[in-house]
C-alpha cells in the first residue's frame, strides 16, 4: 500500500479513548451497528427532486446525504468508521439523465489518489442506464475493466422507460444481452445460442468477486406485454464471470411493482416540464375552463398557440389504444390502470399517488417495473432451472 492509498491513521497515534463511554463500555459490535445507522445515506428533504424529472422515481425522490461529520470526531472513531460510508451505502452512477451535479460515473477513478483501495470497499453499485450506453460503444465493457481483481458483491442495472430505444416513438420493447448489435423486437436469441463475444453479456466475463446481479426494467402499463416477452427470456441469460462463476437467474426472487408519476410525455430534453410552475388543483380548473393545454416548448421556440396545439396532439396510449388528450377527450381514471395491475398481484406504495397530486390526467402515467435477481454459482456445478 502506498502513502496516497493509506487512508486511516497509524495505530500508534491513536488516543484510546479509554475516557469515553463508547469505547471503555460498548463493545466493537454494538459501536458497529451505531456507525453504520449513524453513517446510512438518506434522502435529503431539503434537496427534492422536481416531480416531472427523468430521475423522479419511488426511493429516488430527494438527493441522497451521507453525514460524514463523524469521521471528524477524532482518530480513533476515523480508523474504525472510514470504510463504511463506501462498504454500506448503494453508490450510484447515471448513464444518462441524472439529477443536476450527479455524476455519470460515481466510482473512483484510476487517476484519483487510493483509487484501487476505495473500489475494494464497495459492496453495492446501482446504474441508470441508457440503453445505447449498455449495448452500443463499448460502453459497459469499459465499466466492467476496472473489476478484474475485485468486485463489489452487488450490481444493479435500472433500464427506466425513458432508457429504451425510441421510447417517444412508442418503438417496441427489445433487450437482448447476447446479441452484439442493437436487437429487434421480433428478432431475438434463443436459450442455447452462445453470447456474441461483443455483447454486453459477454463482459461480465472481465468481472470477478460479483455474488448478485439485478436487472430491473420499466415501462408504461400499456406496454406490460411487451416487458414481459422479454422477462419470459431471461431464464435463458446465465453469464459467466471472470472467476470461474456463472450468474443464474433466481426466478423466486422476480418482483413486479407498479408506481404513479407524470408521463414522460411531457418531458422535455433536460428532464423538465415548462408546466412545472402549476401544482394546485385551482391553476388546473382554471387551466381547463381556458381551454389551454401547456406542453413543453423547444428551446428558442415562441410558445405555441392552443389552436396549433389541438391540430397536432400526440396520441397517448392507454391499455394499448390511443386517446386524446384532456383537452379533446378524458383520459381513463388514473385508478383503472392501477387496479388492473394490482389485481394481478403487482404491488404499490400505499402513498404512490401523492407525487401526482394537481396533475391533469393527461400528464400522468401508470409504471410498470419488474426487478429480476441472478446469483452467482460455482461453473462446473450442476444447475436445474
């Protein structure tokens, strides 16, 4: 280990500190336990997301705080602490469309001091991702290099339905890890066909010490069909890693999720909404009587006239048919769409509808996620799907 990478102090300069309660009374586990509540990321209330963003989703609503002040109490608290906002907190990376200042990779960097120490004491990495960063440009096989000695235990892979290719064009659902070009919907790889060396599901192959992997993917309810033709194949995806193990689905641990939020039909290219000032049902009333509808407008462009706007509505789908706009048409009730998911054991946050409350209808969508789970087993083992 070199002076740059030694990040906590020597031992023979550390105060015992055998005047404090918490170290002559606690022992290490119970001091351990209150570190790691103490040292826990949160999401900050005073540092919200805006509710139309890209990034605004269940559990990722707010910035996301680590209180390292205790670090600075004194030596001896720093040595037994250090570690553990890197070891215990989910690190999270954005590829692309994240909150304003995020990083788009969050980990340390070859040229930054301790780089390789600070990348051992990961445990948990979560990425957002595009879906061209993943399958095009080698994207993800640059990530994957820098885990061929060590890993951390956990990776999640979020696909949000902003992330799939031409989702504003309501293009057909299509993830295929084995392929090496971009996959078509109708065109996919069989359980039996090898990964293509290119693929993104061939570079797990550069990544060791990895014990589980989630692949969690999202779209709008009425393309459930077309996520789950897609889920139905992952069984099919086993992929080997650098250390002689093969990541596995585990089909028992398969979530389905639903959440409420603004459609993404409103978004405009930075996440944010030029309606994002009216958030009372009174502006919304008043916005009906008018009979304006307030869409996005283009950077540089005049402000369109509610008469261009009823000529040229997009359609917005729902249940798989395509309906007006509020302003021409009523948009189903916002509780059909969820208790059709529900009903088919899809699960909800019971306060998933305070996110959207003031929106019109039309500027709200019903999400659909599935979260699958793929653990790590010995290759020469014999597995049974």
């Amino acid at each position: 280990m070199t002076g740059k990478e030694k990040i906590a102090p020597s031992p023979k300069l550390i105060n015992p500190q055998l005047a404090s309660p918490l170290f002559k009374r606690l022992p290490p586990e119970v001091r351990n336990i209150i570190f790691k509540f103490a040292l826990t990321a949160y999401e900050d209330p005073t540092r919200k997301y805006e509710r139309h963003a890209y990034y605004y989703r269940p559990g990722y609503t707010c910035a996301r705080k680590i209180d390292i002040d205790l670090l600075l109490t004194c030596r001896l608290i720093y040595a037994e602490t250090a570690s553990l906002p890197a070891s215990i907190n989910e690190h999270l990376s954005w590829y692309y469309r994240g909150p304003p200042n995020a990083k788009r990779n969050g980990l340390p960097s070859d040229s930054s001091p301790g780089s390789s120490l600070r990348r051992r004491e990961l445990r948990s990495i979560h990425i957002f991702a595009q879906l061209y960063w993943l399958e095009l440009e080698q994207c993800f096989a640059d990530f994957t290099q820098l885990w061929k000695i060590s890993c951390p235990t956990h990776l999640k892979i979020t696909i949000r339905h902003t992330d799939w290719w031409w989702w504003e064009d309501q293009a057909p659902l299509a993830l295929d890890p084995k392929r090496e070009d971009r996959p078509l919907g109708h065109i996919h790889s069989s359980p039996s066909d090898p990964f293509e060396p290119q693929s993104w599901g061939a570079q797990f192959r550069s990544i060791r010490g990895l014990q589980t992997l989630q692949l969690e993917l999202e779209t709008v309810k009425s393309k459930r069909p077309e996520l789950d033709a897609i889920v139905a194949r992952a069984p099919g995806w086993r992929f080997a890693l650098g250390d002689d193990q093969i990541l596995v689905l585990d089909e028992s641990k398969t979530q389905r999720r639903g959440w409420v939020g603004q459609s993404p039909s409103w978004y405009d290219t930075d996440g944010s909404d030029s309606d994002s000032n009216i958030d009372s049902e009174e502006q919304d009333e008043e916005d009906e009587e008018e009979e304006e509808l307030h869409v996005p407008e283009s950077i540089g462009d005049p402000a369109p006239s509610a008469a261009t706007l009823t000529e040229e509505q997009q359609l917005l789908q729902t249940d798989g048919e395509a309906v007006k706009s509020s302003t021409t048409a009523p948009s189903r009730p916002l509780s059909t769409d969820r208790q059709q998911l529900e009903a088919t054991g899809v699960i909800f946050d019971d306060d998933d509808d305070a996110s959207v409350k003031g929106l019109p209808k039309s500027k709200i969508a019903t999400y659909y996620v599935v979260t699958m789970t793929w653990r790590a087993h010995s290759a020469h083992a014999s597995l049974t799907l």
